[in-house]
C-alpha cells in the first residue's frame, strides 16, 4: 500500500513542548513522502495547538479536551463528562477518517483519541519531551508500539519493553543555518552574545533579573545582547529600559518573541532560559551554555528535574527562581563569561547532547508501527 493510502493522526498540545515536536514530526513524515493531505492534527481550537497548526496549513480536527482537576470533586466529575464527550468526538474522526495510526507527543488533548485506539487497535506511537514523562505518556505507555524519550532518565518511568531514547524533534534549522548566517539576518555584530528568553509568553522574574545585565553590559562593543521578553511582558520592559536609557542601546536586540526562535539561539554564545524540555533541545543543538531557571510551578516540577539533569551532566548551570534577582543573575553570568574552561566544558558537553536526528527516528518508528 502507498503512502498516500495510508492516514495519520498526529496529537499533542496545551504548550509549545508539546506542539513544536509534533510540527517537527509532520514535516519530517511529509519529507519522507507522506502526503500532507493524509495527516490531521487533533487538539483543541481552543489552545496554541491550533493556531500552530493553522499556520502551518495542517488540517486540524478539534474536540474540547481539557487538563484533569487534581483533587476528586464536582469539577472532577464534569471534566470526567467532557472528556467521555470528547473520546466520543474522537470516535466519530476515526470512523471518519479510518488512520492507520496515532502519534501522541503528550498533553491531555492527547487522551481521547488515545482511548480510541487502545479500545480499536489502532496502533500508536507515544513521544515525551521531559525528564519525567506527563501523565498521559505514562498511563498509555503499556499499549504503545513504541515510546519515544528525549532523556535517558525517563525510562524509568515509562513501562514499557521499546522505549527509544531519541532526543526531541528540533527544526531543520539547527542543522543548517550557521551562527554567522545567524548573526548576520538578526543584524549583529561579531561580538560574545548573550540571549536571554522565558519562553513564548515570557519570565517576568527572569526579566526584572536581567536590568543589571543590560546596565553592566549596554552599549559595549565586545558584548550583544539579544532579550525576548515574551508577549506579555514587553511593553513594561520596554518602558523600564528607556526610563533608564532615553534610548534603546545599540547592543540590545529587544522583542517580545522570535517566531524564528533558531536564528537567536544559533547566533549566541551563552543563553539564559527556562528549563522547558524543547528549550534543552534547541540549547544543545546550538551548543551552547546556558544558565537555566526552572518555572518553579511547573506540572510535577519537571522543569526542576530538567534543569537538574543538566546540571548534573555538566551540561548547564542551574538558578532556582527563589534565588533569582539582579545581583545573583549577573554574578553567575560574569563569574561564567570570565571562565572560559567552564565555558568550553558546558558547550562542548551541550554538544554531545544534542540528538539531531529525532525526527528521522521517531518517523520510521511511526511507519514501523503500521508495518512500513
């Protein structure tokens, strides 16, 4: 049977860690021959997954899966009701459009329509991006044909006999824009690069941390400074940096978000970030150090257990956010920036990290799964 026979459904969603890698997923499955028309993105129109989606021309089959309440209630009860109501929708989308198989890269929008194939056979194929896989990787884990990891520490909680490690789906970017091409599209000058990034919709103890760098660091010729302040936080930043400046300084790249999030981080030296698994990724794909702040309100902390595994590996620094102001964020960036061994050691490790190859991977595991 041809490619173009066969139907995948592709899930995942609430946040970016979810959605990125399963984009990824779907261009690697149409570069390897799939017919775009024979892939539907199932989630909730409500979330980003949609907006992802849409934007990247993938047809899109909703249902309104919400995430689980944690105590056993009222609400507990309706969420129960929504969710027997979404598998329901679910259902009819596979008498519908009869897949072949699912990939699920986490996320409750991922329940329903892994019900469906667990109760109808159809095969599945599962991928997590954290240390300490969410609880819809872990419940479906047993049924899957194969589960795939970004980390070797997540096995131990996966119950399954073919768990691969294969790292997250990255885009192809990382693996073909050099940090010179970088530097040159975002306008920069040759010059050691620090970006500092709390994800899409931003860290605002990251960025009311980060005033003294750019105050130590504004308007050096031998320094940039590329600063994503998330959507949310851009314009309170903003008026706080001209508050002190009058003016932007010329070293100072300052936007709210990056939609080509690769170009900032490939032309950087050394990055402050949140410890998000697809973060992690991205940071080792472009080899560089990094000084990681977990979001302390993580779901199970995960995060933290990100962050710490890094650390562990001497792959990067870690800064809980309690800890987190002026003082000792800038601190830990000179003490690292005047290191130059430390610097070395943690790209050089991020580099070895890095698993460039996790589409390709989990792509012939997808087609492994309905005997390609």
């Amino acid at each position: 049977m041809s490619n173009k026979n066969k139907v995948y459904f592709i899930t995942g969603g609430g946040t970016g860690g979810h959605i990125y890698p399963a984009v990824s997923v779907i261009n690697g499955l149409i570069e390897s021959g799939v017919d775009k028309k024979d892939i539907y993105y199932l989630g909730n129109e409500k979330n980003l997954e949609y907006e992802i989606a849409s934007k990247n021309g993938f047809q899109f089959l909703s249902y309104s899966a919400k995430g689980m309440p944690r105590k056993f209630n009222l609400q507990f009860v309706f969420w129960l009701f929504g969710l027997f109501v979404s598998t329901m929708k679910a259902f009819m989308y596979v008498l519908k459009y009869k897949p072949d198989v699912v990939f699920a890269t986490g996320g409750y929008v991922c329940a329903p329509i892994l019900f469906c194939a667990l109760i109808l056979k159809i095969p599945y194929v599962l991928h997590d991006s954290d240390i300490q896989p969410g609880i819809v990787t872990r419940f479906f884990a047993r049924g899957a044909k194969s589960v795939s990891a970004s980390f070797e520490d997540a096995k131990r909680y996966i119950k399954s006999k073919n768990v691969f490690v294969n790292g997250n789906p990255i885009r192809q970017e990382f693996k073909t824009i050099s940090k010179k091409q970088a530097r040159e599209e975002l306008c920069l000058k040759d010059s050691f690069t620090i970006l500092i990034m709390g994800g899409s919709l931003g860290a605002r103890n990251i960025n009311n941390s980060s005033f003294k760098i750019l105050k130590e660091y504004a308007n050096k010729p031998e320094i940039e400074i590329i600063w994503q302040t998330g959507k949310k936080n851009f314009d309170d930043v903003t008026k706080k940096i001209l508050e002190e400046f009058k003016v932007l300084p010329d070293n100072l790249v300052l936007q709210p978000y990056f939609d080509k999030m690769y170009l900032a981080l490939l032309a950087s030296d050394l990055v402050i970030s949140r410890a998000g698994s697809l973060s992690l990724s991205e940071i080792c794909a472009s080899s560089l150090p990094s000084i990681l702040i977990p979001y302390p309100y993580a779901a199970a902390d995960h995060q933290k257990k990100n962050a710490l595994s890094m650390k562990k590996n001497n792959i990067a620094l870690m800064l809980e956010d309690k800890d987190c102001n002026n003082e000792t964020l800038f601190d830990m960036i000179d003490n690292l920036m005047n290191d130059k061994k430390m610097l070395s050691d943690l790209a050089y490790n991020a580099y070895k990290a890095a698993k460039l190859n996790a589409v390709e991977k989990i792509v012939e595991q997808i087609k492994a799964a309905i005997g390609k």
